[in-house]
C-alpha cells in the first residue's frame, strides 16, 4: 500500500510540473505538503510547492481552495521564519486577487488573517495584511471601515518607523480622502507619503503611483500644466515597468492637454514611439474628445461619450472632469455660433446647437455675466444684442499717470516743508 504523501524532493515538484493536467498537478503538490518531514531541505521543497501550487490553483480559479490552503498551512508557518510566512501569505492572497470576482471572498480572507496574526503576535505581516484590507475595503467602497483601520494603523506604522510600509498606507489614505471629496486630506496624506519616501529608496511602480496621485489631485484643482509633468513622470515609470497603469497615466496626460485647450497635440502624443505601444479604446476615446474640442463641436462631444461610455464616464478620474469640459465645449460652441452675428434670435441659436432654448439662454446670460463676450439679452424680443469689441480709451492711463505724477509732487513739498520747519 502507498504512503499518502510524496517525498519533499525537487523530483516530486518535476513529477507534478509534468503532470497531464493542472488537476493531476494540484493533487501532487498537496501530497507533497503532507510528508511529515521537517528537515532544511524538505521545508524548502515545500516552499516551492506552495508557490507552485498557488499558481496552479489561480490558473484553475479555485479561490476557496486558495483560502483553504492558508487554514492548512498553519502548521507548516510554525517552522519557518517569520519572513517567509510573510512572503507566503502575501503571495496567496495576491493569487486570490487575480481570480476576477473575488473582493468579497479577499476581505474576508484578510480579515481572518488579521485575526491569526494577532493570535500569533506577528505584527509586521498583520500591518501589511491590515493595509491591503484598507485598500480592499476603498474599492469596495466602504470609506467609514476603512478610515478607521487606517487611522489605527498610521499611528502603529508611525511609531515604528517603517517609512516603506508608512509610504503605502499614506497613499492610500490620500487615496480616500479623495474618494470621500476630502481634498485638503487627500493632500496633507500625500504630502506625508512624500516626506516618507524621500528618506528611503521608493521603488519605481510606488514612485509612479505617487506621481499619479500628485497628477490627478493637482486636476482636480485645475492646475492641468502641473497634473501633466507628474502625469507624464508616472507614464514613464510604469512604461519601463510594462505595468498596465501606464496607459492611465498617457490618458490623463492627453486629458490634461485638452482641458487647457491644446488639443491639437493630442493625435502627436498618440503618434510617438510610446504612444503606439498603448492604442486601444482608451485612447481611442481621448483622441475623439480632442478632436470635438479642436471643432468646439458639442455634437461630436456627445458623441465621443455615446461611444466611450467605459473610457470616459465610467472612468471616475475622467468622468469628474467631463462637466468642466463640457461648459467648455458648450461655451466654444456658442461664441462661434453667435461670431457672425450682431443680433440673433436665442431660439434660432438653441435650434443650431440643438439645445432647449431656456439652457441656450441661462448659459449666454452666465457667460456675459463672466465676460466671455460682449452683449446683452433683450429677453421682452427674444434676442441676443452682441456688442462690437470695447477699444481701450486713452485718456484713462493718461489720467491716472497725472493723478500719480501730482501725488509725487506734493509728498515732495511735504518733506522739503517738514525739513524747513524743523
């Protein structure tokens, strides 16, 4: 009769790699970690094997197995360094998170793991397992559990003074507050995730991941120019990593380009030797919208977001910009409607932009009232009254450089009479 188990040998990893199916393969590795030895050399073996079979089971989409093997496991994490554990725990729940539709079952997963851990009294995996529920709980939206793990969590980190981990959750709290609208947080807990890295080595992709969120909060403030350097500084960071975030970074870059009216450059940036790496949908939809701004077309902006309803409006980056945008666009549109004109009937400038006659109107009068033109709304005829372009009239300047002249003289005669009278 066999032993239930294999040897921990490199041959029983060679046997379940050749194995004729992934399931052939799992039922291997699962023997493997079931031979009772615990020698330097079998718990290696069986670090391999758990790695080996993590992939397998991620491949397969078997995720409560996945989370069953770190119930099982628990044993074996008694007899190896704390660091490995780590490792181990973290590269499990990794391959959980590539199995698509698995928040739920993640959260619960780090959950019990944060309990284990505490049982356990190993503080340095729980931080990180804590950080990456915080994250798992923001996407989920759930905003108020996840404040308030971090807000627990920074102190500890703080007092430890590990600046990797410190620069991790600092972002992701900026990250937050931003979903929460909290800008002046989102910033502050930026600006500490900044101070952290500068004291240690940050790897590229968290160096990029900070650029992105320096980019996307200085759009939010309308400071485009900016928000494209660190847009472009994250482009380049996750480009030489061929991590999936560079297209993101390239999109918000050619957002921002649109947004201070240099949509033209648009279709260059897509066109250059990096831009060409990334074609697809998402800039597929950027390059639409430009080219709607470039012929201040509203027409072709409605269009572009019928077609790209994922790129643009599902985009929650893109989507907060898109009613800026579209005042712009709308704005483009009527001052070149009302160009050839000296008085027109707001209901025929309605009919040519194909809007409701009150919006055409409520929108002229917001932008007279904001100077974009000239004129007036004669509201008793229906009309619009477009003024000629005021010219400048000399004779202010000259006025006020005499007024100012005169103030210089008389200051002069007062100290020359304070002098005499001294």
């Amino acid at each position: 009769m066999s032993t239930p188990y294999l040897p921990a040998t490199t041959d029983s990893i060679d046997q379940a790699l050749e194995a004729k199916n992934p399931s052939e393969g799992i039922s291997i590795l699962y023997r493997i970690l079931e031979n009772p030895s615990s020698s330097p050399e079998s718990l290696r073996i069986k670090e391999q094997a758990i790695t080996n079979l993590s992939d397998l089971l991620r491949q397969e989409n078997r995720a409560e197995e996945l989370r069953s093997l770190l119930t099982l496991l628990r044993p074996f994490f008694a007899l190896i360094p704390k660091a490995k554990t780590a490792k181990i725990v973290r590269g499990v729940i990794d391959a959980v998170a590539k199995i698509p539709g698995t928040s739920d079952l993640q959260i619960s997963l780090c959950k019990e793991m944060v309990q284990w851990t505490r049982a356990e009294k190993r503080t340095f995996l729980r931080q990180r397992v804590e950080a990456r529920l915080a994250a798992l709980l923001m996407e989920n939206k759930e905003y108020s559990e996840a404040l308030n793990l971090l807000s627990g969590l920074i102190k500890e980190v703080r007092r430890l003074d590990d600046k990797l981990l410190l620069v991790d959750i600092d972002l992701l709290e900026s990250k937050l507050h931003f979903s929460l609208r909290n800008l002046p947080k989102a910033k502050a807990a930026l600006t500490a995730a900044r101070t952290a890295a500068n004291a240690i080595y940050v790897p590229p992709a968290q160096q990029g991941t900070i650029d992105l969120q320096s980019g996307i909060l200085h759009a939010e403030e309308k400071d485009y120019k900016t928000a494209y350097s660190y847009f472009f500084e994250a482009f380049e960071a996750f480009n030489a990593l061929e991590d999936p975030r560079a297209v993101f970074s390239l999109k918000y870059m050619l957002l921002c380009k649109i947004m201070v009216s240099q949509a033209d450059d648009v279709a260059g940036i897509i066109s250059s030797k990096a831009g060409l790496q990334y074609v697809g949908p998402e800039l597929d939809a950027m390059k639409a919208v430009a080219d709607a701004h470039a012929k201040r077309s509203l027409k072709l902006f409605e269009t572009a977001l019928r077609d790209f309803k994922a790129q643009l409006e599902e985009d929650p980056i893109v989507h907060r910009h898109l009613s800026s945008l579209y005042d712009t666009l709308l704005e483009q549109n009527l001052c070149r409607l009302i160009e050839p004109f000296s008085r027109v009937e707001i209901a025929h400038i309605a009919d040519l932009i194909e809007l409701s006659v009150d919006h055409v109107e409520k929108k002229l009068s917001q932008m007279i009232l904001d100077k974009k033109f000239a004129g007036t709304l004669d509201q008793g005829a229906g009309c619009l009254v477009i003024f000629d372009d005021p010219k400048t009239d000399a004779i202010y300047p000259a006025t006020l450089e005499t007024i100012s002249n005169v103030g210089k003289v008389v200051d002069s005669l007062y100290v020359r009479s304070a002098k005499i009278m001294a």
